[in-house]
C-alpha cells in the first residue's frame, strides 16, 4: 500500500507566530484525508518565531534557511516526490529566501504547486529583478488562490487554466455551556481581533469609537491581538488622547477558550482594514461562525465572506465617520444585528468549514498530481 500512494513533499508554515497562512499549515500537517491520500513529508518554512520579527531579516533566521535547505536537499536525494506543495511567500525578504528553494526543487525537476495565502505581486513586480523571479517560479506551475479576485495579482505569471480556487476553511466551534450572560443593561461590545498594525484599521476604530462615544452611545470596544507596528503604550497614548479609557481596551493576545469567549461575548466583529497584502483573513470566518455581524473592508477576497447588508457590511478604507455609521445601526437595530450573525454562521457551515476545505484541497491535489 505505501508505495502506490504517491509522494508530497510541504513547505509550508506552521505555528508560532500565529497567522493565517500558519494556522492553515497546521490543518493541512494534521489532516488525516490528505495524509490518508498521499505518502506525506513536511518542512516548516516559517523564519519567525515572533510577529514583530515577520518581514525583518536577522543572522538566527539566515542560520533556520541553511537547515531548511539542506532538509529539502536531503529529502529530495532520499526520494523525489510526485508533487511540491509550497506555500510561497510572495514580496519582500522572504519572497528571496522561498527563491533559494525553488532554485533547489528546479535542479531535482520537481512538479511544483504553489499555494500564496497573501498578495502584492502586482506592486512587487515592477522592479526588474522581482519580474525575473516571479518568471522563474511561476514557470510550469501550479497556484492555489483564496479568491477568484486574487487572480489579478498573478495574471502575468500564471495562465487562467493553471489556477485552482480553495477558499480557507476552519475548525467548527460549539458553545459547550452558555455563557453566563449578564443581566440587566449590558453595554454593546465591539471586537477587534488582530495584530495591532496601523493597516489592520486599529485608529479608524479608536476614531470610530470617539464618534459613538460624542452621539452619547453605551458601548465597550475591545482589542484582542500581539503588538505589531503600534505598540501598547502608543495604543493607549491614542485612547487617551481620545478620551477613551472607559469603553476602548487593549487586552494582548488571547487563544483557546479565552479567544472564543471574547467572540461569544461580542456584538460586532470589526475589521477595518487596508493592509495591502490582504487575502482572506480566518478572524472573519470566526467571527461568521460565533454569528457575529462583520464590519470590513473591500480587501483581497473579503467580499467573497461578508456581503454587503447581509451578513455585515463592507465600508471604504480608512474612512472612520462610515464605520461609525454602521456600528450606529447595529446598535440600534438589534434585531438586524441579530439577523446578520445569523447569516454570517448560515455561510460558513455552508462554505468555509473545516472539513469542505480538506475536500476540496485534496481533489486540487489530486488533480495537480496527474
């Protein structure tokens, strides 16, 4: 039986730090289906250990490629495999150091799929060198998008025809006790859940907050995420500023049960963001799947999860006075809100759940394969 199976070598990320592409690693490692399906083999691409260190070059994360390298080597002299499942960096330094690997599976003539859980290849690509490369890789291979509109970002390198579609999918979540709701007038509460980067939309929240706040509205907005490009001390120094203390709050990175109660507690899950390489951020299918309404942005494949009105709503980027006016509305119309995170859990057990993602991974890899 073993050796019918055909053989899969991953590069790919997995956990720490925690983020999208990683926590999408970690399913494809422990998932039994794929494992099931192919003789598997797998390499941990991730140079970070820490957020703050992602997209910084250092000599510990040049000493983790070297290993890498030679773990690819030596996997590819004890066996070639059938298929290369890379999920590739696509910009900056560790788009240079996924290079170096490619380069490698080149010299073994290794059929490669590649899987790009983030974008910016369109903006990367006008200098000259990154147009050479991106020529090198994408040659003759296979890519996997979050989104049919992230297609935009690889049309000069990858042919329609060479493009397969997954959507991510996560874990399902069950309330196993209701929580204890609090009785009596409960302030609305206000989620943000990501690392605290200036594109994520963390000040057009404060902003929108201060606007609630001056209509005379009772509400608690909570931030839940490492510190990124905004620290805490200049997070609170904005609250401040803004006359905030009471309703905004920082509370540091939360996970497992602490991370799913700040969810069942929420009213509203908000993210604002204009970060550029965008591509289908997990806290919003999370967040679909608590049945919370969603704020969010027309970013990368964010409209293929929040429609407009139905299950929450989308705003123009950094733009604090229509947020405002939506989490207005929510408040307002609890019924709505009601309504909305119904929809929200309505489309992810129909689209974006664990197991729909394995299956439709699997037959890409299947496919690929042949």
């Amino acid at each position: 039986m073993h050796s019918k199976r055909k053989d899969i070598i991953y590069l790919l990320h997995l956990p720490p730090p925690v983020h999208g592409s990683s926590i999408v690693g970690e399913f494809i490692k422990e998932s039994l289906l794929i494992n099931n399906a192919f003789h598997c083999r797998y390499i941990n691409l991730l140079m970070s250990r820490y957020v703050n260190e992602t997209g910084k070059t250092s000599l510990a994360k040049m000493f983790r490629l070297v290993i890498i390298w030679f773990d690819l080597l030596g996997k590819l002299l004890h066996r070639k495999p059938d298929l290369c499942y890379f999920a590739l960096s696509t910009t900056s330094a560790a788009f240079y150091k996924d290079c170096i690997l490619v380069g490698l599976l080149r010299i073994f003539n290794v059929k490669i799929i590649y899987h790009l859980h983030n974008k910016g290849i369109r903006q990367s690509q006008k200098r000259k060198i990154n147009d050479l490369l991106y020529r090198f890789v994408f040659k003759n291979s296979s890519v996997i998008l979050l989104s049919e509109r992230l297609y935009l970002d690889v049309e000069k390198y990858v042919l329609p025809w060479k493009v397969y579609y997954c959507p991510n999918g996560i874990k399902d979540y069950q309330v196993e006790t209701e929580l204890l709701s609090l009785p009596g007038d409960k302030p609305f509460r206000i989620l943000f859940l990501s690392n605290l980067f200036e594109s994520k939309g963390v000040y057009d929240l404060i902003e929108a907050c201060a606007i609630l706040k001056e209509k005379g509205y009772s509400f608690v907005c909570n931030f839940i995420g490492g510190e990124g490009d905004i620290d805490e001390e200049q997070f609170n120094d904005c609250v401040r500023q803004k006359m905030l203390t009471e309703q905004v709050k920082y509370q540091g990175k939360r996970f497992g049960k602490l991370k799913e109660m700040a969810y069942e507690q929420a009213d509203v899950f908000v993210l604002p963001t204009y970060y550029p390489n965008e591509c289908f951020p997990l806290v919003i299918l999370e967040a679909m799947q608590h049945s919370l309404p969603v704020i969010s942005t027309f970013e990368g494949g964010i409209p293929d999860m929040v429609k407009d009105g139905i299950n929450g709503f989308l705003i123009p980027q950094r733009n604090a006075a229509a947020l405002a006016e939506r989490l207005e509305l929510l408040i307002r119309y609890p019924q709505l809100r009601k309504q909305m995170g119904l929809d929200g859990r309505r489309s992810y057990e129909n689209n974006f759940t664990l197991g729909i993602f394995e299956h439709r991974l699997l037959a890409i890899l299947q496919d690929a394969i042949k």
